[in-house]
C-alpha cells in the first residue's frame, strides 16, 4: 500500500485497537500495534469482563443461599473472596492471552511500549529502547481513565476508583459509593451481594439518568431491597478520616449528611486519554470530552483517525469495535459513516437492564405521537420458572408508520434479548412484523414478541 514501515500504526491495544489491527491485517494491510500496558485495555482488563466475572460469582452464591425455594437443600452456603477475585484473574488472563494469541497468528507486530505521535507520518515507541516507525496511516485507540471529584480527601487511602475495587485483598464492611451511573451502580450491586453495607450517593435526580424512567426505578427499588442505600440530588462535599474509617460528608437539599465507611469507591465516570495529543508537535483539535472526529473518524490531520473512548462518543466497548471496523474501511478506500442511532446499553446487576433507541420522553420529544408496548415478566412462563419475574419489556414506536423508535428490558436476561431488538431497528422492522414473528415457547424472548403484540392491541399474555 506504501513505502512506509507499515500502511497503519495503531496506538492502544483495547476494544477499538487491537480488532482494527487484525481486521487491517486480513483486509491485506501491513499493520503494527503499540500497547503501553496490557493487551485488552480497559475493557478486557479492568472493566467489563472482571465486573461481570464478580457478577456471575455474586449470582451464584445469591442462586445457592435461595436453592430451597426450588426444592433444593444447600446448608451453610458461603464464599471464598480470595477465589472469587483468583476466578477473576483467570477469566481475565485466559482472554488476555487469546488475544494475544489472535494478533501473532494474523502477524500484527505487537510494540510494548509507549506510543508518541512524532510527525504525521512517524510514530516513537518509548520503553527501554525507542523506536521510530513510519506509517502511511495512524489510528489513536488509546481509551480513557477514571475521573475522581475534586473534593478535599479524595486521595486519601481507602478512595478507590473501579480498578482497584476489582482486585480487592479483602472486603470491607462498608462501602460508600459516588456516582450512581452504569459503573457504580453494577459495583454496588456486587458488593452488597456478597454482604457489603452499601451506600450510592449520587448528584443527579436518580441513578441511571439516561435510562427509561421506568426501567431505572425497577433497578432503584430491587437494590433498595437488597439494602442498599441510595441518596440522589446529593453533593459530595469533602471526605476525612475518621476513627474507624472514612467520614464521607454530603448535602441533599441543603441537609447535611455524613456517613462512616471503610472505604470509598468514586464511580463517576470516565474521561479520555489525550496524553499523545497533548505531547505531538501536531495541531489536534481537541475538547474535554476527546479527540474530535468526523463521521468517517478523521482527526482534522487527514491521515490519522481516532476511535474509541478517547474520541468521547459513546464509552462502550463495542462502540470501539465497531469504529475500529470503519475507519479501517475507510482507510481502504470506502465512505462508510460511523452513526450511533441504534447502540444497545446493557447494566449487569440482578435484574438486568439492557436498551436501544430512544426512551419514551425522547421518542415523544422527537415524534410527537408514538405508542408504547409494554408486556411485564409475570406473565412469561419461563420467567416463572426461573422464579425471576421481576421487571418488563418495553417497546416504543411511531405512531404513523409504526417504526420502533427504542427498545427497554429490564429482566433475566435483557442483555441477551436485547440483540433481537437492535436487528429489528438495523433491519426497520415494524412493531407489527415483530409481533407476527414467532417465538418459541416457554422463553424470556416471547416476552419481546408480546410487548411488540401489547403494541398492536393484542397481547394474550398482557394486560
């Protein structure tokens, strides 16, 4: 393709780097990839894989300590931590290494080090030895980082961000934690199952704002249930230490609160890593929300692209892939636009929340009239039997042509279903040709097909 070193250098080895590295590879390209830590990112590493690897244990030990209620005798159910995080690491460093396993066998060359953009055309690997490599394309995949509020004693020991509470030696008794968004919220929900005292300050008007209403308040009330606590519209203040722990002191509504915990896990969200724009010669347009890119995801440097969280988009995962898969194929030549309509959302906690779309006030803002399906778990015979009848399906679409609009579970598994949902916006199925789809009989996903029946008027399961 070039006479350089390679046709694409690509810096960071995550969701959105290393399956643009291959990808570009198969696609013919010769093609190098530069990875500070460790291959995986964020994602793989301290993110979604080991949550949901504490998740699943969590499960399990709630499905053990409530066996009678299938008829099932499990005395003195308990739990190991040490080798629940020992489970974590293996699942983490099992994929790890597959990865790793992935790029040597499409020949992507793995640089381990430090990737500086020197020129648009030359990149500098800094470890023990630097290395210039030119390239005729770049591609900036280097994620994002946790934020932490500013208040006074927020870098007190025992203020932890989600990374360290993935690798906890031990747990502690209680945990205060601020931010009630998707990280703090599945976080939560972990620890309280395996008996932390559990408390979610969060500064908005409820946990998962962004999220269908009716969907989050599901969410709210079961860990309400499980005991945790949740203060919303509540202003973290200042933390200090205490006699036995840390005082985290906040304010709702001009009252004054402060709790003791042990320690303090700041979920606030995340922020991109703009380090190798911040250091390159180059004039990059930037804001604090990330690298600026068009909808091809050029950087305004023609010949370097950016994907990923460090473009501040949508921080999920398989929004990075997905980018990485379209910015190679325009680097190939294509015109193909990265949109961002039709992105599933998935909350791993006990019930599930999976969604797409547009909520039910977004979709009434934009549209103006739309209907709405709902079809609750109770009436699913497959949820009954799973004794998770907890929660709904709800489908919303526009009212002339019937078009959906957004889809929202919250139930045993949403983060599956929710699949069906985001095929049938892909391929602009109506609310109708959804309904007359059949589904088989006992499963969770008839409930996707009788919320989509509920829509038409006639759901013989619903109400």
């Amino acid at each position: 393709m070039s006479d350089f070193d390679y046709d694409i250098v690509i810096i960071g080895g995550g969701p959105g780097g290393y399956p643009a590295a291959i990808y570009a590879k198969r696609k013919g390209l010769k093609v190098a990839l530069i990875e500070k830590n460790i291959i995986g990112g964020t994602c793989l590493n301290v993110g979604c894989i080991p949550t949901k690897s504490l998740l699943q244990s969590a499960n399990l030990y709630k499905e053990f300590a409530n066996s009678d209620l299938f008829g099932i005798s499990a005395e003195n159910v308990s739990f190991d931590w040490a080798k629940v995080v020992g489970r974590k690491d293996e699942v983490v460093q099992g994929l790890t290494s597959g990865v790793s396993m992935l790029l040597g066998f499409h020949g992507v060359d793995v640089y381990s080090g430090y990737g500086m953009i020197v020129d648009k055309n030359t990149v500098k690997v800094k470890s023990e030895e630097e290395t210039l490599l030119t390239t005729e394309y770049i591609i900036i995949a280097t994620g994002s980082k946790p934020t932490v509020v500013p208040v006074p004693g927020h870098s007190l020991e025992g203020v932890i961000t989600s990374n360290e509470a993935l690798s906890l030696d031990k747990l502690p008794k209680s945990l205060v934690v601020v931010g009630g968004g998707v990280i703090g919220v599945e976080l939560a929900y972990v620890f309280n199952a395996f008996g932390v005292e559990v408390t979610i300050i969060e500064m908005l008007p409820n946990i998962l704002m962004g999220q269908d209403e009716d969907a989050a308040g599901i969410v709210k009330s079961s860990l309400q249930s499980k005991g945790v606590d949740i203060f919303t519209s509540a202003k973290l203040t200042s933390i200090e230490k205490a006699a036995s722990g840390l005082e985290v002191n906040f304010e709702t509504d001009s009252e004054q609160h402060n709790l003791i915990a042990d320690q303090v896990l700041m979920a606030t969200g995340r922020k991109p890593n703009l380090e190798i724009v911040e250091e390159s010669s180059l004039d990059f347009n930037c804001e604090k929300t990330g690298i600026v890119v068009d909808e091809y995801l050029r950087t305004n440097i023609p010949n370097i692209y950016a994907i990923g969280d460090v473009t501040g988009k949508i921080m999920l995962a398989h929004v990075a892939t997905h980018q990485a898969l379209t910015a190679v194929n325009n680097i190939l030549g294509n015109t193909e636009k990265m949109t961002y309509d039709i992105v599933p959302s998935c909350i791993y906690l006990h019930p599930e929340l999976a969604s797409v779309g547009l909520t039910e006030k977004e979709a009434i803002k934009s549209k103006g009239e739309v209907l709405v399906g709902k079809f609750n778990f109770g009436g699913n015979g497959k949820a009954k039997i799973l004794n998770q009848s907890e929660g709904f399906v709800k489908i919303i679409c526009d009212k002339k042509y019937q078009e959906i609009l957004g889809v929202h579970i919250v139930g045993p598994t949403a983060t599956e279903l929710i699949a069906e949902a985001v095929l049938a916006m892909e391929l602009e199925c109506t609310a109708e040709e959804l309904a007359k789809a059949i589904h088989a009989h006992p499963t969770l996903s008839e409930s996707v097909m009788e919320s989509a029946q509920n829509l038409m008027g006639y759901s013989i399961h619903g109400v």
